[in-house]
C-alpha cells in the first residue's frame, strides 16, 4: 500500500499513476528511510524492468529514481543519487514533445568588459 494526498492506493494505482505521470514533465524522487529492503519502491524505480500499467502498458518514459538514504548518507552524495536522473529524464520529455531548444543570444560586450578588467575590477562591477 501506497499513501498519497492521504489516500491509500494499492501498488497497480500507483503504478497507473505513474504511468499517466510519464506523459507530464514530471519526476517522482523515492527516498526510502530505514532498514528495509524497499522492494516496491524498487520496482516502481523501472531500473532493472521497466514499469507498466495494471493494462501491461509500458511506461512512456523512467520518471522515477529511488534511492537507499542510508546508503547515501554513508557515501556522502544523497543529493547526487537523488538527483541522478532527473536531467536525462528532462531531456527524454522534451525528445517526446518534439520540443527544440532555441539559440540563445549572448551579448559579447559584457565579456569584453571583463575579460579587459583586472579580478579586482570584476568584483566592483558586480
């Protein structure tokens, strides 16, 4: 049993809305807490299998990443773990939508100035 919003959902609602969530630029971050061996959470991590609907459906795309605190904590790096996955998992979005990124215009003058200032210069101008 999962619990959200404060409803109880079973582990095919979850997964359904999991699966509907694949289509928004969405991410579900899991951080399990204690010592257990977080099986379902695991599994809603599609790392190994990938997630389907109660249909069999697959997933769209892995918005999921769960990660062990315990095992972050000890390495040092829980915001890394939890982090890991997100920017592929922005990209994969925007590959679905067909989204294209535009040029950004950069206004060479700014780097002119500084490059031209001494450090000290440069702190002053900001």
């Amino acid at each position: 049993m999962i619990l959200t919003d404060g409803e109880i959902h079973d582990m095919k609602d979850t997964r359904d809305l999991i699966c509907q969530a694949a289509h928004l630029p969405a991410s579900v971050i899991i951080v399990g807490i204690g010592n257990e061996k977080f099986e379902m959470m695991q599994a809603l991590d599609g790392d190994t299998e990938p997630l389907c609907d109660r249909n069999g459906n697959k997933c769209a795309r892995d918005i999921v990443q769960f990660v062990k605190f315990k095992e972050c904590m000890k390495q040092g790096n829980l915001a890394e773990q939890v982090l890991k996955e997100v920017p592929e998992q922005v990209c994969k979005f925007m590959e679905k939508v067909s989204f294209v990124p535009q040029p950004v215009q950069v206004n060479q003058a700014i780097y002119e100035v500084h490059a031209a200032a001494t450090p000290a210069e440069q702190m002053i101008q900001h």
